[in-house]
C-alpha cells in the first residue's frame, strides 16, 4: 500500500514539475497528445492532497485524545513542512539573487511562515499548496482533542460545512473574476473547494479500512472515467482563464479532478505491494518527491539560464529536457538526503522527548 502510495508521489511530483516546465526554452515541441498531457500536470497537486488526507488519516488511527498528542502531531507535521522548505527558500533567495530574477514585491515573510496571504507574491510560485497543507494538519490537529468517536464526526461535520459553503458561494456568483476582489479568507481559503480533497483522502483510507475487499480495477476505472469527464468540461466549457486549473473554476475542479484523484489514491491504497525490483526502486524515489516539487522551479530557471548564458544549440529539445528532469531528480536526492531528512528527523526526535509522559 505504501509503496503504491511512494510511486504515486513521485509520479505527482514529477507531473507538476513537466507542467511547469512548459514556459522554459529547453521544452521540446511535443506531439499534441504529450503536450496534453504536459498541461494537465497540475493535476498532480490534486493527487498530492489527497494522499496529504490519506497519510494523515493512517498518521492518527492509533493516535490517543488530549492536549499533549495534539500539540505533538501539530508540531511534527509543522516540521515536516518547515524542515523541507526553509533550506530550500534559502536556495532561492541565493538562486535568484543571483540570477538577478529576484521579483521586486516579493513577500518574503509570508514566503518563509506560510500563512494566508496573497500567494502571488510568494518567492515560489508552488508553495501556496502548502498552506492550504498546514490548516488541515491544524484541522486534524484539533480533532485530535477530541475522544476517538467523535474525531471523525466532527471532521465530517466540517467537511460538509465546506461543501454548503462552496455551493452556496458558487451559486452567488463568488467565484467570478469580478468579484475576486470581493473574496475574503473564508472563501478563497478556509472554505476552498480544494481543501476537500484533503477530507476526500481522509475518509477514504477510513472507509477503506472497514471495507478493504475492494477491487483496485475499478476504482482505478472511475478514476479514468472521472478524468474523461473533467477533460470533457475542460475542453467543451466555456470557461475563465486560465481553465480550470484557476481559482475561478475551482468547484468544479475539486468534484471532477479532485474525485479522479481520489479514485486514483484508492486504487493505489488496493494494489498488492509491487514486487518488481524496478517498482520498488521508483517507490524509494517518492521519498524525493517533497524535494521535487519545492525545487523544480529553481533548477529550471538554472538550467535555462546556463543554456542561454553558454549560447548552447540545443538540437534535440527532448533530450534536453529529460537531462534537466534527471538532474532535478538528483539534486531532489542530494537534497534529501544531505538537509531534509536529516533535520525532520532530528526535529521528530526533539518532539517526541517533548512529547513522551513524565516519569
């Protein structure tokens, strides 16, 4: 399951990344059908939410109620965010310094402490997911003081706040370009139709566990049937730009693309552990995943500035690319394993001493 789980990550990670990867010179003139699915990269955030609410599902199915553990998995899930951005926010007030590309109203505050601000002045344009990623930790958080019946009651409870919310705003026209101006914190954050896949992961993996004998095939085909549809709306709506990826379409995306990940996430939990020497290396590579998606950005501004500044031909653009995603994946692991995990684990074991009983 976890396996599945990895392999899944990394492949998000690196879809993300190929859709950014549009908007610099060394991405090669693709057939139509791989450019579609170049532009549908941003589904992998998709993915990413819903196994956020899958992990923190089986993160706290054996967790105890009270203050103590609540603050303890708070602090450790704050961590892991932290622990993996902050060196890399680093890199890239160095990186872009000195690249000269250094944005003139960046927010470096918000930037570093992720809270709810305007994220287009964030010094990476990736990392507002995170946010959205550490009100659900304080979501689950709070649940967590809770007794263990009434955890899962409440956070459904919220959800379908949410849902109300979402309906409603959507049938008042809040959602519109022209009332964006408009929009408080309830509506683009606290109630945002995205943060139900968080919920969608969560109640999954619940529901999974009480009923496991399911076929991985057809959640995997729902998934394909709910991708077909959300193409389908995509392509034959008339829609705000940029489509549905945008803030403006953001109901529909979170009932069409956001169900296909959630269908996709379920079949992923089903799968029997992959045996395949090949599938268990691909598996490890997810634990670079995090480090994927904080640096892509950085690495293609690096490579695309080396291959202008070197006035390098680049005759073969395909082959470019896969040598800068290669070399994405390497330096993910460097970073990996040389500065993010090494502190995350040492932050985990500073919490938990916090955190274990008093003799």
């Amino acid at each position: 399951m976890i396996q599945s789980i990895q392999i899944l990550r990394f492949a998000a990670a690196l879809w993300v990344a190929l859709y950014h990867a549009q908007s610099f010179s060394f991405f090669p003139h693709l057939p139509k059908w791989l450019r579609a699915i170049a532009e549908g990269g941003f589904v992998g955030v998709d993915i990413f939410f819903v196994i956020s609410g899958v992990i923190m599902a089986l993160a706290t199915t054996n967790t105890p109620s009270g203050p103590r553990p609540a603050a303890q998995f708070v602090a450790t899930r704050f961590s892991r965010i932290y622990t993996g951005w902050w060196p890399a926010m680093l890199l890239y007030v160095l990186g872009l310094q000195a690249l000269g590309a250094m944005p003139p109203d960046v927010n470096l505050l918000s930037s570093a402490l992720l809270y709810p601000a305007n994220f287009s002045l964030h010094i990476n344009a990736v990392i507002w997911t995170l946010v959205y990623e550490l009100y659900f930790y304080l979501l689950i958080g709070a649940s967590l003081l809770l007794p263990k019946p009434w955890r899962d009651r409440t956070l459904a409870a919220w959800g379908l706040v949410i849902v109300a919310l979402v309906l409603y705003y959507a049938a008042s026209g809040r959602y519109r370009p022209d009332m964006f101006s408009q929009a408080t914190q309830l509506v683009w954050f606290y109630a945002a139709p995205l943060v139900l896949e968080f919920f969608a992961g969560y109640f999954v993996y619940r529901w999974l566990q009480r009923h496991p004998q399911q076929r991985w095939w057809a959640w995997l085909l729902t998934s394909a049937l709910l991708c077909a549809a959300a193409v389908y709306y995509s392509v034959t709506a008339t829609l705000y730009a940029p489509g549905i990826v945008g803030f403006f379409h953001w109901p529909e995306r979170a009932l069409l693309v956001g169900a296909a990940a959630t269908a996709l996430v379920g079949a992923a939990l089903l799968l029997p552990a992959p045996r395949h020497a090949a599938w268990r290396l691909v598996a490890k590579l997810g634990d670079y995943a995090f480090a994927i998606y904080l640096l892509h950005l950085l690495v293609f501004q690096l490579a695309q500035r080396f291959t202008t500044s070197m006035a390098l031909e680049i005759p073969h653009r395909s082959l470019s690319l896969l040598l800068v995603l290669a070399a994405l994946v390497a330096l993910s692991a460097l970073y990996y394993h040389a500065i993010e995990h090494p502190i995350y684990q040492a932050c985990r074991r500073a919490i938990a001493r916090w955190g274990a009983p008093k003799p």
